[in-house]
C-alpha cells in the first residue's frame, strides 16, 4: 500500500475539494496545503480580516474522573489542582529527562474533568503515555473524534457573533462547551485573535460552510498556517520541538509556574530543576537573513570563524514582517539579539543574525 493510500482523511475533505483545496501529507493526513488565493494572500488575509483552518488531525483528549486534576499533575508542570475552571493553559508532556514528549493546551472544564488538545503526530504516543500514568487512577481517557476548526484574525470576534456562535465574553485563553459535544477555546496559532471550535461530525459542515461564506473569511491551508506561527515565534512540534529538546532550551519556561520548577509531582520534574539551575546549553532563537533569501530548516550554523554554534529548526519568508524569518537553536552565548551567524544553504554562506522574538506585533491576548 502507498503512502497516499495510508493517508487519514479530513471529514470535511469534500467541503475543502469544492474550495479549490491542494493537499500535502502532514502528520499522516491528507491535509489542504493552499487554496486558489495561494499562500501568500491567504496569510495577508489572516492578518487583516479572519481565516479559516481545518485543524482535524489534531487530537482531543477528555479526562473525566475524580482523580483527574491529579492526573494532568503528573502529568506536566502544571498547577491543575487550582486551575480555574474555564482556563486554558498551555504546557508540556515530559520524559524523566525533561525532553518535550509533547506540547499541549489543557483547559479544565469542571472540577472533575479536563481538555486535551495534541499534536495530530503525537497522539499515539500521548495516549498511550497518558493510560501508562492514570493506571490505578479514577480517571476516564477518551480521545474523541471531531471536527475541529480555528477562525483566526481580527474579524474573528465579528464573524463568529454573525454565525450566531457567542464568544466574544471569553478571554485569550479560555474556553467552554457551548452546547453538548461542543469545545470552544479563544486561542489559536497564529499571533491573531481568534478561536478554535470542536464539534461532532454532523454539525460540522454547516458550521463550516457559514463561516466559509461570510465575505471576510478565506479558507486558510497548511502553508500559510506554518508562515504565520512562525511569525508569531511560535513552536512546531517535531521542528522546534522535540523529545531531545527541554522547555529551558526552548524559551517556554514562562509556561511552567514558579512553584514547579524546583521540583514536583510530574514526569521530568528532578532533571527539569537541574537545567534551570545549570542554565541551558543552547537556546531557541529567533533568526534573520539578509537579503531575501529564506534559511530552511536543517541548515547548520556557525559564528564568524567557522564553528557550527547551532541549527535553523523552521525558515521560511514572513509575508507580514516582509523578510525572511527563521528560528532555531545556538550555544546559549550566542543567543544575544544581533549575534552575527552564518547559515549553510546548499553550500552557501548565508549571513544571519540573532533577531527578537516574535517577528510580528501579537494581537492574540485580546478580550
């Protein structure tokens, strides 16, 4: 069997063939990489009016039980004992050496019961990982299966108000079920405002199709979605993160509170603790060429006598920052902005320099 033949399919697919959608394999799915505006203008229209993503390989995951809160604890480096209800949170998955299994947002829906949202490459192993811990734990772990989109930008509030989904009260980084089966979070990735909706597979086509045909929204596919993260300085798991990667190195130690990055209930907590007190090796950073050229992934670095000092992990061009962006990691010396590099481009001695995080002014944490 080929690997188009093995390929999950979006339940919307046909939805996306009669948008004029152009497909890539991502994450072991057949995924919309462009639609006719092309990537360019689908960026540009996320920034300015609102897009429109079918983000269904990712996976959810309910946690349902009494000992649930307790679970998500061992789990990350989370306070899930006094998250508030409605909050989401971004965090981690880890293993005993800190290494990122996975990256996550988890929103806590009632006292007993919680939200998983992972990576669609990832979830096997975050399923299995998260049954492996709740052993002996009264906790129920369902993955469901649903359609889930995000409508990102800053008409986003607007359009969602008109297609008579009230979400406008929520604040960046929080969610709710709005009716039964339903998952609805303002977040996104994107640096834009914005939501990300999850609904069952039977009300799903005319939601989407209603918000597809309001005039300020594009279908938005996968191309544009990864220049617009990365604008944004935002991580894509199996680029920038890895399970080889720490969440020091990776500058995402924001998202771990205070009180656990001494120690804790969760996975990886003693080694986590050693890296925070040792300070990291290297860091992720963000990088600029000059000229227009972009720096692809993979390239090596080296400072100005020659000595490979790091790696681009995600380039591209930046529609919206009107340059080449990249990001990637450097001995921890040389993460100061303005740190002149040089990139290997097929040969080729391409200079960089140590650019500030994001590239783009983020509008994300309205509301």
């Amino acid at each position: 069997m080929s690997e188009s033949e093995t390929l999950k399919e979006l339940p919307l697919k046909a939805l996306h063939e009669r948008a004029g959608a152009k497909f890539s394999p991502f994450a072991g799915w057949s995924m919309p990489v462009s639609y006719p505006p092309g990537v360019l203008k689908e960026h540009l229209h996320t920034r300015e009016h609102a897009g429109l993503f079918d983000i269904s390989h990712m996976q959810l995951i309910d946690l349902n039980g009494a000992d649930a809160a307790r679970l998500i604890a061992r789990l990350c480096p989370l306070e899930a004992e006094s998250q508030a209800a409605g909050a989401s949170k971004y965090t981690f998955l880890l293993n005993e050496n800190a290494g990122i299994i996975d990256d996550l947002i988890v929103t806590r829906l009632a006292d007993e019961r919680f939200m998983i949202v992972a990576n669609a490459a990832r979830a096997s192993v975050d399923v299995a990982w998260i049954r492996e811990r709740a052993k002996g734990m009264d906790v129920s772990i369902e993955p469901l299966q649903r359609v889930f989109l995000a409508l990102q930008g800053p008409e986003a509030v607007s359009v969602m108000a008109d297609a008579g989904i009230d979400a406008g009260h929520l604040s960046f980084m929080s969610g709710f079920e709005p009716r039964s089966g339903w998952f609805l979070t303002r977040s996104g990735y994107t640096g834009e405002d914005g939501f990300e909706i999850a609904l069952p597979i039977e009300d799903a086509e005319e939601i989407a199709e209603k918000l597809a045909g309001d005039a300020r929204v594009e279908w938005i596919g996968l191309a544009a979605r990864d220049s617009l993260r990365l604008e944004a300085g935002l991580c894509l798991y199996g680029n920038d993160l890895d399970e080889e990667t720490d969440p020091v190195s990776a500058g995402l130690i924001w998202a771990i509170p205070k009180g656990l990055r001494q120690g804790g209930p969760f996975t990886g907590a003693k080694r986590l603790a050693e890296i925070i007190a040792a300070g990291p090796d290297e860091k992720r950073v963000g990088l600029q060429a000059e000229g227009r050229q972009p720096v692809r992934a993979g390239a090596t670095l080296t400072d100005p006598a020659g000595n490979a000092v790091g790696r681009v992990t995600s380039g591209g061009f930046g529609p919206s920052a009107g340059h080449p962006v990249a990001m990637g990691y450097v001995r921890a010396d040389l993460a100061r902005p303005d740190t002149q590099l040089f990139a290997d481009v097929r040969g080729k001695q391409v200079a960089m320099r140590v650019a500030k995080l994001p590239f783009i002014v983020k509008r994300s944490q309205k509301g």
